[in-house]
C-alpha cells in the first residue's frame, strides 16, 4: 500500500510547489471536477501551497451534490413502502430531501441498509425473496460499471425483485455546459481520474480543441494532484491546450472496455436534471429498453412528489463555480453539515462541506463565533 | 460432568443440567430453577470467588482505603465475536479501562446480562469464559451479578453492562481541565484497529491481511504512566467509540484549548490505514478498545513515552500532537505536505464514501 506514503510525500510536496511557484507568473483559474479531488485538495491544504493568484474553483463532480432533490425525494417515498428493502451508498443516507432523510425514514421504521457494493444489494434480493430490494443507483461513469454489473447478473439469474434507481450523471458534457455558460471563469480542468480509469479519455481532446482549454486527467493523492497542478499551469503559461494525462499508473486513452462494453448494454444516455444547474443534454445514463423491467421508477408508481429547494441555499452556483462555498450568506450559519441545506454540505466530497470541515482555521473560528 | 475446584474452560462443555437447554429459554430469567442452574454452572465457575460466592443480594465487600471511583458502561457490539475479541472480554475491558484512565486501581466489577431467547448456551458460556479471563488478566473479580432474558426479536443475542469499583490514591489529581497550552499528548499504540475489526467482519468486507482488535486492560500500563509522570500528567482518556478524534475533542473543549495533531506522527498499520482509505475514513475517527491518550507536561513527556514503551501494551507509543492556545476547542492537524487543516468534529457516525 505504497501509495499512502509515496504519494504524500512532504519533501516531494514542497518541492513540486516551489517548481509550480516558478512556472506560474500571473493569475489563473482552474477548476477540479471530481468531488474526490475537492476534498483531496482541502484535507490536504494543497490550495495553501499554490502561489498566490492560482485559484482553484470546484466543479460538480459530487454525485450526492447533483442528484435532483426529486430524485431524492422518490428514494424516500419508495423505501417508505413496507416490502421495500432500499440498499445505498452510506453518504447518501444524510442527504435531505424536501422533508426529511433516508436516517429519518429509517427510524420511522423503513428497511434501509448501507451497502459496500450494488453486487450486496443483489445477493440481499436473493435472500429475501419476498422483499423488493432497491437500489439506490447515483453517480458518475465511475460508479456505473458495479452498478451495470448488478444489473447484468440480475437479469442474468433472474432475480426478480431487485431493481434500481438509477440517476447517473456524465462528466464530458458538464464540461461543456461550464464552458458554455456566460459567467464562466474556469481556464483548465483537472479531469477526474477515476472516471477516465473507466471510460479512457478519447472523449476530451474535442472539447480541449472546442473551448481551448487545457483538461488535463489527474489523481486524488496529494502529489498527483500537485503533478496535475503543475501540467495544467504549464499548458496555461505556454497558451496550450492539450489533453494530457497525468494519472499514467491508472489512467490509458482507451479505458476500461469491458466496462464500457457493459455499460453500453445496460444504459442509454438521456438528458438529466442536475440539482442546482439544471438540465444537461445527454448529460446521463438511465435504464435502456432491456432493462426496463428493473427500472424502479417504473416498477413504484410513486406520484406525489413536489420538490422544493431552500431558496437560502446556493449550490447550483457553487457547483457551477460562480461563487465559493465561503460566500454563500447561509453557510456556517442556517447551513451546516448538521443542518444542511443543500447537497453540497452533506457528502464529504461537497465543496460546501469541504470547506466547512477542512477550511484553514481562521475562517472557521470566525464561523463559530458567528 | 462432575464439579471440580477449578473448572477447565479450555475444554468445557455443557454441564448436565444445561444440557437439557442447549438455548436460552424465558425461564432462565425466571428467577427460578432454571435461572439459579444457569448462576450454579455456568457464571460461579467461571467468576469464582469469596463474595460471589455468597450468592447473597448484594456483593459485600471490605473497606476501600481511597477516594472511590464508581464507573458503568454498557455493551452492544455486534458481532458478538471478532477477530481479537468478544463482546465479553470488551465488557470487562472497557469498565477497568475507564477506570483505570481515571487514574483508580480497578477491584471489583459487576456483570448484567440481558440474553435474548434462543440465544445459544454455548456461546453464552463462550462469552462467560472470556469475561472471566479478561477479569483474571486485569486482577479484578466479578462479584455480583443479574441475568434477565427478553422475547426473541427483542435482543441482539447478548447484551452486557459491567460496573466497576476502583482506588484512587489521595494525592493523585488528574482531570482534563487540568491540561493547558504546552502539554504533550502521547497515544500508547496504533489507532483504528478495534473499530476496523468490527467492520471487517460486521459488513462482510474480506481485507488480505486480517484486522485484529486492540481489546486489552489498561491498568497495568495506567500505573506505569502514573509512576512515571506523577502529577505531571495532567490527563489520561482511553478513546473508544468515536476515536482518538473525539477524545481530543473532548478534552479541547473541557480545557478550553486547542490542539495540533502532527499527522505524519499517527501510528495506524497500514492494513488498517488502507481499509480506511477504501472506506473513505479517517482512522482518528474509528474505535479503540485499548488504548490511551496522556495529556502530560512537556517536561514529563520523555520519561512517560519511555515507560509506555517498556510496557508490552504502549510498544508503538508516539508523541502525537500539542496543546496550544490559540484556536481554543479546535483540533488542526499539520498534514504531511506541510499545510495546516482543521479537523472537524464528527456528527454522528462516520459514513462510507460513495467513491
């Protein structure tokens, strides 16, 4: 497990940010994808390390974040109904929705139970034959393939009470939606490595050509990070905009193909409602016809659903990366991750909850005394 | 079988009367024939001893020369049994440990049991056994005792409170509001293992190298901390549930200081350090059951490590972090890189990454 010493290296660390510090002679600002890195980079304190100027800007790259409160809201009423057994990631659990969260839903005497994989809430369904297990299926491209997995063996073995929710959510096209948006200010990306492990990154130099901006694919350790970091500033400083890939140990151009040859049988993409943007085309992944039948949304007729959003809450603008977690009037004060208003305060990979949690202390202590 | 003045548990089984009722049935909480069977048994052999033997209401006991302390806790863990471990040996355990952190010589524990129906009496008398090992290795006695059983559906098979009774030396002055800007805190071993354990089996999630927990009685390693520091260790905690993370907390917001936890200095084995990474959580975070924090003067400092050190239960002692006045009753750690974080305080458990 050489990976959690080598790369956090402190001396290797100090001098990346002195080769970085050399590099960088005017401000930019780049923005990370994948929630992962966010809260990499707060835990770490990489964002202390960068010359001044260098701004990092969070993207929407949390699944718990950009899942629609609506769908929220279904996987509530669904594990409500008494045969349901509803299986889920463990973050999810906390996220609110209009009313209440899938721990309150439990008390109140659903079945809900944390899973490690969907391939536990398969063999959960095999062992409770007269239960309807369900489950909750968010998440980027990295996400998906244990999940088309499940899917695949259920249908595979016939196992007829499982079904899944399923509300995944495409990287490539958020970045053009940020791209495109007017009040834009990201110059380069730090593409999410995890996800380019599944799907390569063929689906990018279009897009580098498109907007001319440097996307460069990069790791979660601290170092990888600041590799990531130093790539991207170099790019930015030479007026390039290429696609390169520093996350070789992982990462090929190609990707996983069996993965995608799986998620291509068991998905299609569709437009998609992200919570605190809006609607994405063909921003998603949903059941395709022959899945049809472990669709949970078709299988629970749930109607009744009226979704209302905190209207002190500014995710969608922190997500797009408009405004900082910090700036939002109600963080720290109606918005904790005790109370959380919106998503990006629960998951640990929220910028909201990053910032709340990791935030340098200063900040912070003003907070408590607020 | 027939009775013996010392009872071979290595090789027990179900003594004759028992036999009858390889599970645990309504009535042997009934306070009747059946209860009074399972006392004779199954816990008297097991506990031995002067007062238990009495088998009177109440567990009377010689004068204590002392002030008291007077701790309880309540175990609930499941999987009853895990790698390093039962919910009997923690039952005792976690009583001699809180008592032993408040600087008491543990003596005398009390056990209750709330058994479910159908609980297996072999594993009963599994636990019983464990309990009573634990109880030898720390030099206490188990003198009273209760034993209630509950419809089926109504329990997790076994549930245990222990009580215990301790000696705490008149000079003796320990206590987190005690501890102030300057003071060492020293952690007597690795972090994370009891917590990792639980989960590893609990969730089914099957590491390479197997996850053991740190289960074990403090008082020994208490006392040498003590007669190495004296009074200048100002504080001793054993972090149990919710990690060493919300012990310093605890005693941040108690003495009304900040702390500075060098990361970089924080023993997790790496087994564990991995399952935590996987599962997205800070090993500062998870349960120990046998280990402890020492809030100490810096002076002191040196001479305490070293006395944890000589001792078989603080090998892997290190000097973690700082007591500080700046950022009162807040946690900041210095990470690795050289960056300064905050460590936030936890709401409820912590929960497992999507990815």
């Amino acid at each position: 497990m050489k990976y959690l010493t080598e790369f956090r290296d402190g001396e290797v660390a100090s001098r990346m940010a002195k080769e970085i510090r050399q590099i960088v002679t005017r401000p930019w600002c780049i923005m990370e994808v994948c929630g992962g890195q966010t809260h990499s980079i707060i835990r770490n304190g990489i964002d202390q390390l960068l010359p001044e100027g260098v701004e990092m800007v969070h993207g929407p790259g949390c699944p718990v974040c950009v899942t629609p409160l609506e769908v929220i809201d279904r996987a509530l009423a669904i594990a409500a109904q008494p045969e349901v057994i509803l299986c889920s990631f463990g973050d999810m659990l906390r996220v609110p929705g209009t009313d209440k969260d899938l721990f309150q839903v439990k008390s109140a005497g659903a079945d809900v139970r944390i899973v490690y994989s969907p391939l536990d809430a398969v063999k959960i369904a095999i062992k409770n034959p007269e239960k309807e297990v369900v489950f909750f299926g968010v998440g980027f491209e990295t996400t998906a393939p244990p999940n088309a997995m499940a899917l695949h063996i259920a249908r595979q073995q016939g196992v007829r009470n499982f079904s899944m929710l399923v509300s995944h959510v495409l990287v490539p096209p958020a970045i053009e939606a940020i791209m495109q948006s007017e009040s834009n200010r990201v110059q380069a990306f730090l593409a999410a490595g995890h996800v380019c492990s599944v799907m390569g990154y063929w689906q990018y130099p279009p897009i580098a050509e498109k907007y001319r901006v440097p996307i460069v694919v990069s790791g979660f350790e601290p170092l990888d990070i600041m590799e990531g970091l130093r790539r991207t500033l170099l790019q930015l400083e030479r007026g390039e905009h290429r696609v390169d890939n520093a996350y070789e140990r992982i990462v090929t151009f190609d990707g996983n193909r069996t993965a995608q040859q799986l998620l291509a049988e068991v998905f299609e993409v569709c437009d998609r409602p992200w919570r605190g943007i809006g609607v994405i085309p063909a921003s998603g992944w949903r059941l395709n016809a022959a899945y049809h039948d472990f669709d949970a949304e078709r299988r629970f007729a749930v109607t009744d659903i009226h979704a209302v959003e905190s209207p002190l809450c500014h995710s969608g603008e922190v997500l797009r990366g408009a405004l900082k977690p910090n700036q939002c009037p109600a963080f720290g004060k109606q918005c904790t991750p005790r109370h959380p208003l919106g998503a990006t305060m629960v998951s640990s990979e929220g910028a909201c909850a990053a910032y709340y949690n990791y935030g340098r202390y200063i900040a912070v202590e003003e907070l408590t005394h607020a | 079988m027939p009775e013996t003045a010392k009872p071979d548990f290595a090789n027990w089984s179900c003594p004759l009367p028992l036999r009858d009722y390889p599970n645990i049935v309504m009535g042997h909480g009934g306070g009747g024939k059946l209860s009074s069977e399972l006392v004779e048994h199954l816990f008297l052999p097991a506990f031995r001893n002067d007062a238990l033997a009495n088998l009177g209401d109440a567990a009377v006991l010689s004068p204590l020369h002392g002030r008291i302390a007077l701790s309880t806790d309540t175990f609930v863990v499941q999987p009853l049994f895990f790698p390093g471990g039962s919910i009997g040996n923690l039952a005792v355990n976690g009583t001699v440990n809180d008592l032993s952190v408040s600087g008491a010589r543990p003596l005398y524990l009390t056990a209750g049991f709330v058994l479910e129906e159908g609980f297996p009496i072999a594993d009963l008398a599994r636990i019983v056994e464990e309990m009573a090992a634990s109880a030898r290795a720390a030099g206490v006695q188990i003198v009273t005792g209760d034993t209630k059983v509950v419809e089926r559906g109504h329990g997790d098979g076994c549930y245990i409170n222990t009580a215990g009774v301790g000696v705490v030396p008149d000079h003796l002055r320990l206590g987190p509001s005690l501890v102030q800007p300057g003071d060492v805190v020293l952690v007597s071993g690795t972090i994370a293992d009891h917590g990792m354990a639980i989960m590893s089996v609990r969730e089914g999630l099957e590491f390479e190298s197997a996850i053991v927990s740190d289960c074990a009685p403090l008082n020994d390693l208490a006392a040498r901390v003590l007669e190495a520091g004296g009074n200048s260790v100002h504080a001793m905690r054993d972090p149990t549930r919710g990690g060493l993370g919300a012990t310093l907390y605890e005693i941040a917001n108690a003495a009304n200081a900040g702390i500075v936890v060098e990361e970089a200095q924080l023993p997790v084995r790496p087994a564990v350090h991995a399952a935590c990474e996987l599962l997205g959580l800070d090993p500062l975070f998870v349960a120990n059951e046998g280990k402890m924090a020492v809030f100490v003067a810096a002076d002191a400092a040196d001479a305490v490590l070293a006395a944890m050190r000589a001792h078989s239960l603080g090998a892997d002692a290190q000097r973690i972090a700082r007591v500080v006045a700046d950022h009162p009753q807040m946690l900041v750690a210095r990470t690795r890189i050289g960056s300064n974080r905050v460590i936030p305080a936890q709401i409820g458990e912590q929960l497992p990454r999507i990815c």
